[in-house]
C-alpha cells in the first residue's frame, strides 16, 4: 500500500524506479549486441589475419574456406554469449567493476575457445586451423574488453545525468549513514541512486539530507523493496542494536531481488577497502593497506618511475635554465624543501624550486593580517613575499617540477593528494588518518580543478574523493587533464 504521508515524493519515486529497471534492462540488451558485435570482429579479423594476410607463418596455397568459416563464427558467436551469460558478465551487479569484469572477459573467452575444441576433437568433420583459434582467442578478450571499456565510460558519463543508476535504500539515519549517504553522492559512477532511508526514531518525510527523506522502518523494508523496485540495501551497522541487525541479515541476505550491504561503522578510517578473513571460524575485517590490486600498484609504480625519469632526461637543459634564473633574481638556494607528510605518516623534504624571498617566514610573522590570512587557505593570492621569477614559476606551476626527484626517491607519485605540512593535516579531522594510506603527487584532482581559486573544504572532499576511487584509469584522466589545466593558468598563483 501506498504511504500517503508523502504521496507526491512517492509518485516520483516510483516513478524513477520503474524508469531506471527501463534503462538497465535496455542496456543489458544493448550489451549482448556490443559483445556480439566485438566478437563478429575478432573472428573477422583472426580469419583475414590467417588466411589473407600471407605471413610466411600462416601462408598455405590453397583457397581459404570463406563460406565454412563464416557458418563456424555464425555458430560460436551464441554459444560464446550463451557462456558470457553464464559467467555474469550481464549481471549488474558484475557491470562496469573494472578489473573484475575483464577477469570475467578473459575467463569466458577461455572456455569459449575451449568449447570450440572439444567439439573439434569430438566431431572429425569439423576441422578448425589452430591459428585461427589461437588469434580469435586473443582479439576476442581484446575487443570485448575493449568494448566494455567504451561501453563504461559512456555508462559513467550518462549516470551523472541520473541514467542508469540502481534504486537504493540506507537503514539508519545516524551520522555513519549520513557519511556514506554524502560520499555515493558525491561520486556520480557509484551506479546508486539514493531513495530515502529507513529509521524508527525519525517522522516520517523528515529529511535526512536535502532529498534524502525518511520513508518508514524496518518493518516496512519489503514493501518498499517491491513498490519502488529496490536492488541495493545499505545498513548503517551503527545504527541498528545488534538483535535488530541480525534479524535484518536473517530475513533479507538471500533475498532474490536485493543485496544487503552493511558499512563497517569506519568509515572515516577504511579508506582504501577491507576485505572479510575467517580466523578459526570466526569473520574479521581486515584493512588493505593500499586500495591496487598487487599488478596495479606495479603498474603505478612503472608508470611513475618511467615518466618520471623520461621527463627530467628531457628537462634537464630547462631546468638548468629555471635555477640559472633563480640564482641570478634574488639571493638564496635554488631548491626549497618542504617538511610534508608522506605514506604512513613519514615526514620528508618536498623539493620544489624556490619561488620566495629566503626570509618569508619572518615577512609573514611581521604582518598579522597577512598571516591569518594565509592560515585560513594556505595561500595567497597576491603574496607579497614571491620573487619576479617566483611569480612566473608558480604562474606556470613550473615550481613543481623538482618533486620527479621525490617519484624517483619513492616519496611521491605522480598522481595522488596534494603535499600536506603536519600542520595542515590536522585540519582534516577525523579524516587525517585517510591521508596517510597514499603517497601525495605532483598533480592530481584539486590541481586539475581548479587549485587554489577552490575554497579549502573543497581541497579536502577532492583529496578525500581521490583517496577513497583512485585507479590507474583515475590517474591516466587527470594526468591527461594536467597540461590542460596548467595552460588554463586557473587558481596557479
């Protein structure tokens, strides 16, 4: 039955429900003719690739067989789909994972092309060239993954719009819930969208959050799970008594239409995920130190390494040229080292070339307006205290350019949270702790949008954003959006 407490917000609601089943429904279906589609290509391309190509390793006299190998893609082409959907690659809850789903690409194309050669093996009349198996197995995890790839971002950028987003409810109301309410909305590829929540203590309509209301309790969590089509049930396990929380896994953890999730009541403290280990039958919850898988942090840690030795090969006469200028602008070292707070708390020296007169500090001690000032956002925009080469440097953000030693050095990355003193640090609050599971880069989200025109409580969600979603796809973007954004000149002073 219909809550009249608030019957226009449950019209829309419902509403938004039966449109996004609508949408993931099409896009399901849209799928299965992408996956189609790359795979008709990867066998196209393994049969002109070994029977057109006439590369010595694969040259035979005679004609290829046109029409039979047409008929044999004709066939594996379902069979191939058939064992996708067997694997959950058309599953939402497996869509647009990342990592996971091309582990899936890879082990359905495997069985696929495993299938093929047992029923070779099976039936004598049907005769398939090794290298034509072979090359289809490879190119069909490559255009498939490279399909899903396409496919996802086109996903991400329509779930900003509000498209294909999976209706959500949040059991609790407290401010665990309300942090993990803030952090699916600030993200707009979580894939969720959040229809209200669900706590005994709270009128009902009450709202949360702007367009987050209270929509009841726990008793009528199946309700509103059939009426507005629910896919995701999110506990706050803070907010619940324990008797309430296991009666809430016992009754909906094999629910067929939802998935339970329970947030850890930590928040502010599991940053780069956990993972669950039994320990004599007995459930913990570990924290992962780093959010990579062990082959992504190699991958990183290539790419910084690579890039960052390339780039001060092919630097090294410029930034002769930067220090020959410094030198000769105003007295003092070239290079100034800035204490920061590095991985797991380890304090060292950020090299960056030294845009300022050598005695700041005690410029900025002997104004008190200026000081408070700086206090308030670490910057300043017209700060009297930058050298005429200073200015020019930070203008271009060429000061930076010394910290490829700090990559090299293993202090830093080249994407990641901006460099923090210990005394900034402390203005995250609860979230410092965050802070000190990735190194700090050269570039990353706040340089990208923005820096220093943004005010500081948006440093720190673009630090906190950054920390909680970072991903070798993550710093490709923003590395890609870097040279843009220094060019643009915007917040660079």
């Amino acid at each position: 039955m219909r809550n009249e407490a608030l019957p226009s917000e449950w019209i829309r609601l419902e509403s938004r429900a039966q449109a996004q089943e609508t949408e993931w429904l099409g896009l399901r279906i849209g799928l299965v003719g992408v996956d189609a589609l790359a795979l008709l290509i990867a066998f196209s391309l393994s049969y002109l690739i070994r029977f057109e190509s006439r590369l010595p390793i694969f040259y035979q006299p005679e004609s290829p067989p046109v029409r039979y190998y047409g008929l044999l893609m004709a066939a594996l082409i379902p069979v191939w789909l058939l064992i996708f959907a067997a694997h959950r690659l058309y599953v939402p809850d497996h869509l647009f994972h990342g990592t996971s789903e091309y582990m899936r690409v890879i082990q359905a194309a495997s069985m696929g092309m495993m299938a093929a050669i047992v029923a070779s093996f099976m039936e004598p009349a049907l005769v398939i060239a090794r290298g034509w198996l072979l090359l289809s197995w490879i190119l069909s995890i490559g255009m498939v993954g490279l399909a899903r790839f396409l496919t996802r971002r086109i996903v991400y950028a329509l779930r900003a719009r509000g498209k294909f987003l999976v209706p959500t409810l949040i059991v609790g109301a407290d401010e665990e819930a309300c942090m993990v309410a803030e952090q699916i909305r600030s993200s707009p590829i979580s894939g969720m969208i959040l229809l209200g929540v669900l706590d005994p203590h709270l009128p009902l309509g009450k709202q949360v959050l702007p367009g987050l209301p209270v929509l009841g309790n726990l008793t009528d969590l199946p309700r509103l799970i059939e009426q507005l089509r629910v896919r995701e049930v999110i506990v706050s396990a803070s907010a619940l008594p324990r008797e309430a929380l296991v009666e809430l896994f016992r009754t909906f953890a094999f629910h067929p239409q939802v998935n339970l999730r329970l947030s850890s009541g930590l928040y502010e403290l599991l940053a780069t995920g956990t993972e669950v280990r039994e320990v004599m039958g007995v459930p913990l919850l570990y924290w992962r130190r780093l959010r990579l898988s062990p082959l992504e942090q190699f991958l990183k840690a290539i790419m910084d390494y690579t890039l960052a030795a390339a780039a001060l090969i092919l630097l090294a006469p410029f930034l002769l040229l930067i220090a020959l200028a410094i030198k000769l602008d105003s007295p003092g070292p070239v290079l100034y080292r800035r204490r920061v707070v590095g991985l797991g708390g380890k304090l060292f020296n950020a090299f960056k070339f030294r845009t300022m007169v050598i005695n700041a500090e005690a410029l900025l001690e002997q104004n008190p307006d200026l000081k408070k000032a700086f206090e308030q956002n670490y910057k300043l925009r017209d700060d009297p205290r930058v050298t005429r080469v200073g200015r020019f440097l930070r203008r271009w953000s060429l000061d930076e350019l010394p910290q490829l030693f700090n990559v090299l050095r293993g202090e830093m990355s080249l994407v990641g949270p901006r460099m923090l003193t210990p005394q900034e640090i402390s203005r995250y609050g609860r979230w410092a702790l965050n802070l000190l599971t990735v190194k700090p880069g050269i570039t990353g989200l706040w340089q990208v949008s923005g820096r220093a025109d943004l005010p500081y409580s948006e440093r720190v969600r673009l630090d906190l954003f950054y920390i909680r979603n970072y991903s070798l796809w993550l710093d490709l973007a923003i590395l890609a959006q870097t040279i843009p954004a220094v060019i643009r000149k915007r917040g660079a002073y």
